[in-house]
C-alpha cells in the first residue's frame, strides 16, 4: 500500500506544518529554511507522479492522496501570505472551497472505478498558484530580486495573476460539475443516505 511513491506524497503533508511553522518564525534564518522545505516538497510532488509511472506503482491510494497532499500544501501557504498581507482572503476562500469541493469528487471517481483526467486548463491554474506562491516567498525571503519593481507593483500584480486563478478556478469548477454531475449525484447520495441511517 506504502510503496515508493507513495512515501513522497506523505512526506509533503510532513512538510507542510514545518513550512508553515519556519515561515511564521521570527527570523530571517527559518524564513529561509521554509524556502527551502517549500521547495523540497514541490520535488516531492514530482518525484512520486515519476516513481508511479516509472515502476507502475500507481495505485487508488497514491491518486486519492496525491492532489490532497498538494492542495493542503497549497492552501497552507496561500493563507499564511494572507495573514502576511500579500493578497485578498475572498480569493483564497474561493480558491480552496474550489479544490477541495474538486478533489473529494474526483476521490469519488477514482473510488468508483471511474477517475476522471484532469484538463489542461487546471493545470495551468495549479501551474499559475504554484508560480505565484514562488513569487511571493522569494519576496519575503529574497526582498533584493525584486529591486527594480516600484513599492507595491509587485504586490499588485500578484493579485492580478491570483484573481485569474479565481476566474479559472470557478471556471473549471463549473465544467467539472457539469461534465461529471453523476459524481456530484454519487456523492449527495451516499451522504443523504449516510446521515438517513444516524
């Protein structure tokens, strides 16, 4: 059940509290190391998708527990830089009620023997979090890269490229819906019945 790749994808939801505790430091010297543990758990998401398909290790498990350990990974740092005050609460509220409405259906779906492939626009949202978040640790961490941009540009521009996100994310969101209501249909069922039964 635990195989190689699987080991990756655990490690990132151990490093998730470690970043979030050396970001909230009051050093200079733990915001570095959480560069660093956000980094290295980024290579972990790239290392268990390589070890899945090189070894062919892909398993239910390893699927359901994947995109989860990224979207707490996520999550995590996008509302830390909220308390940090680098960008709006609303838009991460939508962005996380989004991925992890997303990711519990698509557990469905992969539970139920009917896994659904993630599109290329959803992708690109992951792709555009990621880079934004990057953005702003380097900003936090590494103040001196972004010399040549004006007091508070950089800070608006992140909420630019943070309000396409949420514009994606609904997006996608309502394509996922529409595309795969059986799901939705699925899981509504199982948890009416569930409570039914209390």
């Amino acid at each position: 059940m635990f195989n190689s790749a699987n080991r990756f994808t655990f490690l990132r939801f151990l490093l998730t509290p470690v970043f979030i505790f050396l970001i909230l430091g009051q050093t200079h010297e733990f915001k570095v190391y959480s560069y660093i543990v956000f980094f290295i758990a980024m290579l972990t998401d790239w290392f268990d998708g390589y070890l899945a398909r090189k070894y062919e290790e892909t398993t239910k498990l390893g699927a359901f527990l994947d995109p989860l350990a990224d979207k707490v990974l996520v999550s995590s740092a996008l509302f830390i830089f909220v308390h940090l005050q680098y960008i709006e609460l609303w838009m991460v509220m939508i962005i996380v009620v989004r991925d992890f409405l997303i990711t519990g259906l698509r557990s469905y779906a992969i539970f139920s023997d009917k896994p659904v492939v993630t599109s290329s626009i959803a992708k690109w949202k992951t792709f555009i979090q990621l880079l934004i978040i990057q953005v702003m640790l380097t900003d936090l961490v590494f103040p001196e890269v972004f010399f040549w941009i004006q007091n508070g540009t950089l800070k608006y521009l992140i909420n630019q490229a943070m309000l396409l996100t949420v514009v994606i994310s609904v997006y996608t969101a309502a394509k996922y819906l529409f595309e795969n209501k059986q799901h939705l249909k699925g899981v509504l069922a199982y948890f009416f019945k569930t409570n039914s039964i209390r």
